[in-house]
C-alpha cells in the first residue's frame, strides 16, 4: 500500500476488464510503471486484478497527470488496450480531499 | 464494473490488507454493502481483493457520504475492522473531476 503525502492531491483511477490477448501487456505494462516514477509529481500507485482490475495512481497536480498522459509511450499503450488487452476500461480523474488511514 | 453520472460526483477509496481473523468478515460485509445501495446519494461500488484490497464507492455529494459514515452498523464494523480483519487500511475522499471510458 503506498503512502502519500496530506492532500490536496490527485488520484487517477482505472478499473479495467481484461481481453484473453495478452501480447505485450506485461512488458510495456512495466515499462510504463518505471516511466510513470520518473515523472515529476508522481506519488505512488496501488493495484490489484482479480477479474476486475483496478489502478489507482497518485500525482500532485493536474500538471503532472497531463504530462504523463501525454507521453508517447503512454499513448502507444493506449492504442494497444483498446486494441488488444482491454474489454472494457475508465479513468476516473479525483481530487484527494481528506485521508486517513490505520496501521496495527 | 460500475456506470457512474457525469461527473463531479465522490469517490470514497478504501486500500486494505487483511489479517487472518475473518470472523463476521462475510456476513457483516454483506449487510454493509446493502445499506450502502439504500443510502440517497450512493452511486456504485467496484472492489477487488488480490492480498491487497481496494474498494471504491461512489457517492452523489460529501453529504451522502457522511451520512453513511454516520451509520451505526458501519461504525461497528469499522471497529470489528481494526480489532480483527485488518492490519492496515487508508481511507481517501476524493472528488472525480472527469471520467472517460473504453468499451468494445
């Protein structure tokens, strides 16, 4: 589970359901995870597939989301999830308003 | 995967890691989930579990979101929550600004 700082910040949410074509999922996927944490204002991300997938990415600012979004690499992937691996996706784009959290 | 209005509307995210003790884990969350779908201004839920857990429920306003929070029986689960089924949890309260989707 990551840890982010005190909001405000933003959140991307990704709820996706998978096609059975996996080419190039795994390796651009990982790809794209080593790039999203060079960028500026990345935060962290959170996910997890058991059917459904969810990712939830962490980013700063709208600023840091949008130059993400428009990386090539990001974009190439893209046009592959549409074509390829994905059934069905959306991306929610959300202002972190407050946070708490609980640890034993 | 849940269809959600046009956006602004509340996303309540939920990332948790589990203990071994699922003791009313079910039945209890069970029941949350259907007063959850009673309450005015509760728009979906999607949840997965893989080790890690995120759930994300959907909500009109922050309103809504309060008075759910405010439910008895949820504020007794949240307890039996950190006595028993969780070793962490965080909690973020975030207002989706934009949504757009994929779908074959």
């Amino acid at each position: 589970m990551v840890q982010t700082p005190q909001p405000p910040y933003y959140a991307v949410i990704f709820t996706s359901l998978r096609t059975d074509n996996s080419e190039g999922y795994n390796e651009i996927g990982d790809k794209l995870d080593e790039i999203a944490k060079e960028y500026k204002g990345f935060l962290g991300m959170d996910s997890v597939r058991n059917g459904l997938g969810i990712s939830i990415s962490y980013w700063k600012n709208m600023e840091s989301i949008k130059a993400w979004k428009a990386n090539a690499d990001h974009i190439i992937a893209m046009q592959f999830g549409k074509e390829k691996w994905y059934k069905q996706y959306n991306v929610r784009i959300a202002l972190v308003e407050r946070e708490y959290g609980f640890e034993k």
